[in-house]
C-alpha cells in the first residue's frame, strides 16, 4: 500500500503565528515544511521585501542577520509542531553560529530613481513612498515608479492601480498646503497605464470643493480621481 507523502512547503500562506511566537502574521516568515527523515526537516520561508530592521535602504541585499531572524522561528516552529512542546515554553538562543552567502541574499540592482519630492510634503514618512517628482511644468508632475517597492506585490507589465490612487492623494496633498491627505476618492480608470512610459499626474480645483486628480500617458487619459480632503 503506497504511504501518504508529505506535502512539499509552499510560499502560499504562512505558518500560525503562534508557533513561532509572534504577534504578527507579517514577522512569521515561515510558510510550510517537511520532514524527509528522522529529526530532518526542509522548510520555505518568505521574507518582507521591505523589513525595517535587514533589509538596505535601497533595498538591494538582505542583511545577513534576517537568516539569524528566522533561524529561532524555525526552532519554535519545530519544538511545538513536531515535538509537542507545550505553547508556553520559551526557547533562549546560546550559541548560535551563521555563515551565509552574499549571492544568496541579493534581491536585485539598486535602481536608479528620479528624484522625490520631501516625503514631509506628501504625508509620508519614509522617502521610498514619495511617488510624485517635483514639477516639470504648472501643475504636471511625473509619477516616480520604484518597481521593487512592495505596492507591486506581483510581477507586472502595468503600473498597479493602487499606485495611481496613491499618486492622486500625494498630488493632491502638494497642491493644496495644509489638507488632510484625503477623506475620499472617487476614481475612473479608462485603461493600463504601461511601464514603458512616463505616467503624468495633473491636479485641479481648489480645497473645499475637491481636487480633480488626472492621470495620462501621451494625450491618452488612464484615469481620474477627485480626491476630497480637509483643512487641519
């Protein structure tokens, strides 16, 4: 009689939170394992493309010490799942030893971005999220695609649309100094918009009656948005 196969670790969701004692499903990293043989086990796991803490500014290489991260959930992971320890037991790390390989930390080439706006000036914290450059003529601004941000959550041959809604907000924000970054949206998109070419962002209308948001490639509209917003 054939015996039951375990199935192979996919990158398809991740292991309970729990298990790897963790209060986020975002820091759970590990998303499945095997075990080919006694005490021998084969695990997937999947790292942020944009962790705070070990991964570069730039976000070329990982940084070595997010293996030594992952290393204690794959412990607890173990201890619990396969060994039964109770889900109150603890683990401490004492001598732990790592040796990675840079190749197999790197992601990709650093890209060569346009210059951003200050992400002060678009609500944001953090430069990466500013999409918006600064004006090449009255009221147009160029979008600022950074295609290893993680808005693109999948290979794609188009600009996601939550990329241009949050291109409307930004815009919207710059054009009217001292709004919130927007209450509301109400949006058209007529077609992609390709990555293959410039995307310019227009904005109209002043505060109080909404701002009408307008997004083009060449003379061919890609959407429109009215973006509603407050004074502070």
């Amino acid at each position: 009689m054939p015996q039951p196969t375990t199935p192979r670790p996919a990158l398809t969701a991740t292991v309970s939170r729990q298990l790897v004692h963790r209060s986020a499903i975002a820091e759970t990293f590990l998303t499945g394992w095997e075990r080919p043989g006694p005490d021998w086990f084969t695990l997937c796991a999947q790292w942020s493309r944009a962790h705070r803490l070990h991964v570069s500014p730039d976000r070329s290489p990982y940084e070595p010490l997010l293996v030594a991260e992952t290393v204690p959930r794959c412990k607890a992971l173990f201890a619990h799942a396969e060994y039964d320890a109770p889900s109150d037991r603890c683990f401490v790390l004492r001598e732990p030893h790592l040796t990675t390989r840079p190749e197999s930390l790197a992601v990709g080439a650093a890209l060569s971005l346009a210059p951003a706006l200050p992400a002060a000036a678009v609500d944001r914290a953090l430069p990466a999220d500013v999409v918006p450059v600064p004006f090449d003529r009255p009221r147009r601004r160029r979008l600022r695609m950074d295609t290893a941000h993680p808005v693109f959550f999948h290979s794609l041959d188009h600009v996601p649309g939550m990329l241009l809604l949050e291109a409307a907000r930004q815009a919207a924000r710059v054009r009217v100094a001292g709004l919130t970054g927007g209450e509301s949206f109400h949006a058209a998109f007529h077609h992609y918009a390709e990555q293959d070419g410039p995307t310019w962002i227009k904005v109209t209308g002043e505060a109080g009656t909404g701002l009408e948001v307008r997004g083009f490639q060449g003379e061919s509209p890609v959407f429109e948005c009215e973006v509603g917003a407050a004074a502070r």
